[in-house]
C-alpha cells in the first residue's frame, strides 16, 4: 500500500511541475510576443483633365485661315497627357493644313500626339496646333458638316520614369 500511495504521490507531483512548466512557457512567450495595429489613411491621386479650345469662327471655307487653338488644362494631379486629332471627313484634311506645334508635342506612330512635359496640377499644355488652313479648292458644299475632332487621355505620373513607360504600361493592361 506504502508503495501505491508513493507512485501516486510521485504521479502527482509530476503532474503539477508539468503543469507549472508548461503555464511558466506560456507566461514567457507572452512577455516576449508583442503586437501592434496602426491604421494609415491613404490619399488616392485624382486624374482629372480636361480640353480647352478658343475656336472663335467654326465656320471653314475654301482659302480661310481658322484661328483654333487645343490645348489641355490639369486639374488633378501630375499628368502625361496625350491628344488624337481626327478629321469628321477624311477627303477633307486634303484640303486642310494644321499649324502643329511640334516643338511641345510629338506625333507617334499610334495617330496620338504627345505633349513632351509633365503636366502639373493645375497647368495647360501649350497648344497642340493654333491655326487651320483652307485650301481654296477645297469643296464648299462639302465643309458644311465638316468638323475637327479633339480626343485626349491623360495618365498620372506615378511611379513611371518616363511618358513611354506609363503609356507603354497602359497600352499592356487596357
């Protein structure tokens, strides 16, 4: 009996240091386990651009020379900026002769021109083209509908090195 009370004993009290050991471990990872939360509030860039014209007479006639001046203005944030011009009647831009600003935009082999800078928050571009010449033989029945059509697009500068690399990017993933 002396020797059952013993195991018991003996069972009992390696019960408690386990029991110990193992609420001591849990007491020990907890002092060095650390945790934290924070919350970050994240400001998203707004792209919002838009086409500005001064096209003061849209009336086209054989031999004029029609004032019309496309630019872009940036009311988002910095941008890249790109413009298609588009003729509503394609027999007509033979007889039309765009005064194009190739200094500050360039034309590329997609049909779009593309301003050569960034464009800041709250900044024009220069003119893509300021005036249109008529020819004189140009038909004058046909200019009556006949108009210029002005497409732009514009992409955030981002993290994007280059204006041929954002729009490369973009052309990938549209």
């Amino acid at each position: 009996m002396k020797k059952v009370k013993g195991k018991k004993r003996f069972f009992l009290i390696t019960c408690l240091m386990l029991l110990c050991a193992v609420a001591g471990i849990g007491g020990v990872l907890a002092y060095f386990t650390d945790s934290e939360q924070t919350n970050n509030k994240l400001k998203v860039a707004v792209n919002d651009t838009n086409i500005e014209e001064v096209f003061p007479d849209p009336s086209f006639k054989p031999g004029s020379v029609v004032k019309k001046e496309v630019r872009v203005k940036n009311n988002g944030s910095d941008t890249y900026v790109r413009m298609q011009i588009l003729f509503s009647d394609s027999d007509m831009q033979q007889y039309c002769t765009v005064n194009w600003n190739t200094t500050d935009w360039e034309l590329k082999n997609d049909g779009y021109y593309y301003y050569k800078k960034i464009l800041p928050k709250g900044s024009k571009t220069t003119p893509l083209f300021t005036t249109v010449t008529v020819s004189k033989n140009a038909p004058e029945d046909e200019m009556k509908d006949f108009d210029i059509i002005v497409r732009e697009e514009s992409l955030q500068v981002g993290y994007f090195k280059s204006a041929d690399e954002a729009w490369s990017a973009y052309k990938k993933n549209k």
